[in-house]
C-alpha cells in the first residue's frame, strides 16, 4: 500500500472513532434515563419509543464501532503481510549482499596477487637482464683479449 493512503486511511478511522466517541456518552445518558423511565412505567408508549430509539442508537454506535475495529484489524493483517514480505525480500537482498562482498573482496585479492606477480617478474626480469648485459659485456671483454693474444703472439712469431 502507499504511504498516502495509508495516512488517510488512519485519518478515516481515527475520524469514525471521534465520531463515535463524541456520541456515545449523551446517547448512554439519553439511555439510562429512558431506561429508568420506561422499568418505571412500562405502560407509557412514548417512554418505550424513546427507550427503544437509544437502545437502537447505541447498538449502531457498538455496531459502527465494531466494523471499524475490524476494518482496522484487517489492514493491519494486510500491512502485517505486506512486511513479511519486505522483509523475506530484504533478507535475500543481505544474503546477496553477503555474496557478492565476498565476490568483490576475492577479486581485489585477485588483483593484488596479479599485481604482486606482475611486480615479481618485472624484478626477475630487469636481474635476468642485467645479468645478460654483464655477461654479454664480459664477452666482448674476453673476446677483445683473446683477439689481442691473438695479434700479438702472431706478431712475435
């Protein structure tokens, strides 16, 4: 149900209640009265008219104030409904909030394993890479010597 009708709803049955309740207690003294009046002279027919037309009155109040109570006892039942339902909607959604938490944080662990892999190769990489640089400079380096043994035992052949 909407929130507005739901107010005015409310609005409805509390005015039904005033209503009532701003009726009831002259229409019981108008009863005890004419009660009195008509256990008093039971003969009279006008006492037993207004007896009559009270007692009537007061079980249309009692009747009004029924319907109304149970027009109320009935939305609560649909609104009681209505929350179980919002509520077994908000537990799957915490139950799928729950799991893809989970999801995000395995994959921010992912990424940071990734990046730590990526970071380890780039290390072994750049050692590999020196130490090729450093042997490939140690070839050059025996092989300039060797040329010059070369040269200079044939020179002194």
């Amino acid at each position: 149900m909407e929130t507005q009708i739901l107010i005015n709803q409310a609005k409805n049955f509390n005015e039904q209640i005033n209503n009532i309740k701003s009726q009831f207690f002259s229409a019981l003294d108008d009863f005890k009265k004419y009660y009195v009046y008509y256990n008093k002279n039971p003969e009279v027919n006008e006492f037993q008219n207004y007896y009559t037309n009270s007692k009537s009155q007061l079980q249309t109040m009692s009747k009004d104030l029924f319907l109304t109570t149970n027009n109320i006892d009935k939305n609560i039942e649909i609104l009681d409904n209505e929350m179980l339902d919002i509520s077994i909607k908000l537990e799957k959604q915490k139950e799928l909030y729950k799991e893809m938490s989970e999801l995000i944080n395995n994959l921010q662990n992912t990424q940071n394993g990734s990046e730590i892999l990526i970071d380890d190769s780039k290390t072994k990489y750049n050692l590999q890479y020196y130490k090729n640089v450093e042997l490939f400079i140690g070839i050059l380096i025996v092989s300039g010597l060797l040329t010059k043994f070369v040269i200079h035992s044939k020179n002194n052949i």
